[in-house]
C-alpha cells in the first residue's frame, strides 16, 4: 500500500518515526489545498499542487496506529477529524503517477489560513526570520558559481542528503542535461554542502533555477553533516514535467560541478549511465 504524507509525517518533522520501517518512494505531489490549522497542516480537496512524500508502507502494521494519529474512525465517520481517502501522486523521481491513501481533514475549513506554496516542510523555513540553509548538490557547489549569483553567504557545511542519489536528468533545453537528485537505495547517500544564506538569496536561487516556470521546485528536507548533525534545509528538485533520460551535462557545467567536488572535498563525481 502507498501512503501519501504532506504534514508532520514527513522526513525531518515529529511523526516521521512512525514510518521508519516503510519504504521511502520520495518527494511527489497531488491536487488538493492545504491549510495552516496550528500544529499540523490540513489537506482538503482542491486543484491546487501539494507537496509531500510517499512511502510503501505495511497495511496491517501501520493503519490502527495512522487511524488513531489522524483521528478517523471507520465506524464515525462523521465525528473523524480526518478521512482516510485516495488519490493519485506524481512522483518527482520518476514522473510517474500512482495511486496513493492519505488523509483529508473532515471538519469545516472556512475559518483556516491556506498555504500557499502546499509544502508544509517549506511553510513553516519560511517563517524562519533567521538567515537559513540552502542544501547545493549541482553546479552551486562550485563557490565561484554561487559567488556570480548571490554574492556572500554565511557559514559552509559539508555533508550529504540521505537516500538520495545525484543524477543528470533535468532538461536543459539544449540537448544537455543538469543536475537532480532522485532517491536511491536506503542508507545511501548524495554528497552535498549546506550554506547560510539570506531569504533575498533563496529568492534570487529561485530565479535562477526556474522556481516561477516550473523546472525546479523549492523544497525541504533534512541534511546530514559530517559531524552528525541534522539541517533542515531548502533544495530545488527538477518537476516531473522536466525530466528527460539519455543526456548528459555539457562540458562547463560538469566543470563547475568537479571544481565544487574538490573545493569542498566531497570524494569522487559519481556519473550514472542512466542518468
């Protein structure tokens, strides 16, 4: 059975133990509108884009545990806070779309502030006031690169996004392609360096990686450092609509991204045939 997750369950936030013995499928969206109702966000039918993550989970195991977390009652439907449905999910890794369980809030939503950019992770960096950390696995790696584009940025660390894995297979739109990130085998991981950075910063990133034209999304998810340490942090993941198989980088972008490898001492450039 798929699950799909969008609120607390998600990887980095405070339910997210409850799935560690599922399989992770990734980042992946679905139609919906979700809302801010305090501690936890709500999903309620709508046309609207929703980010969250699905897992492959065990039925029997795991649904009395979600029911009760989620407060649905096969047996009062009508006094549950939420519903179990179904849907379907894009997910970002693959482009394909599957059919997924989830929850959908079962009270009257009017009164709720919405959340405009559906990604509850995001939502709530946001509203983070402090400076935040941008998680770069691409041609950013290279200092020189990020210097031309947002000029300074604060302190540097150096670590990886577990689970996932660096591929080339986000559409260029010149018979090359740039770098993605697409998850891989459990325990794995994609060498990766989290900086400081402004608000005005991930806003200009957003620009250059094509944020308001649909190439990359702006997305959250949690960061290892070398030392151990745990960071949440921004990451831009190419759309569905922009894979492509087969390409490669062109030659000045893999430059960028060897000079960021050594730089920041990540080991070697893995390259994958299948991209």
């Amino acid at each position: 059975m798929l699950l799909f997750v969008y609120g607390t369950f998600c990887r980095g936030l405070s339910r997210n133990t409850v799935l560690k013995d599922s399989v992770y499928l990734g980042i992946a969206s679905c139609k919906g509108k979700l809302l801010d109702i305090g501690f936890y966000p709500a999903l309620i039918q709508g046309n609207e884009k929703v980010i969250g993550e699905v897992y492959k989970i065990d039925p029997e195991a795991l649904l009395p545990k979600l029911d009760e977390i989620e407060g649905y009652s096969k047996n009062s439907k009508a006094g549950s806070l939420y519903i179990r449905g179904k849907t379907l999910a894009t997910l970002f890794s693959t482009g394909d779309n599957v059919d997924v369980s989830l929850y959908y809030f079962n009270k009257a939503p009017k009164k709720y502030p919405p959340i405009s950019c559906g990604d509850y992770r995001r939502y709530l960096l946001d509203q983070n006031t402090s400076p935040v950390y941008y998680l770069a696995y691409g041609s950013n790696l290279s200092t020189s690169r990020l210097k031309g584009r947002i000029g300074s940025w604060g302190k540097t660390i150096k670590g990886s996004i577990p689970d996932y894995r660096l591929v080339y297979n986000k559409d260029a739109g010149t018979g090359h392609a740039y770098a993605n990130i697409t998850v891989r085998t459990m325990d794995k991981r994609c060498p990766a360096v989290a900086y400081e950075v402004s608000k005005e910063s991930i806003l200009f990133l957003d620009g250059c990686e094509g944020v308001h034209n649909n190439h990359y999304i702006r997305t959250v998810l949690p960061f290892k450092s070398d030392s151990g340490e745990e960071i949440m942090g921004y990451v831009y993941i190419a759309t569905p609509e922009k894979l492509v198989w087969g390409k490669k980088p062109a030659e000045k972008y893999r430059i960028y991204l060897l000079d960021g490898y050594k730089e920041h001492d990540l080991g070697k450039l893995e390259l994958y045939e299948s991209y």
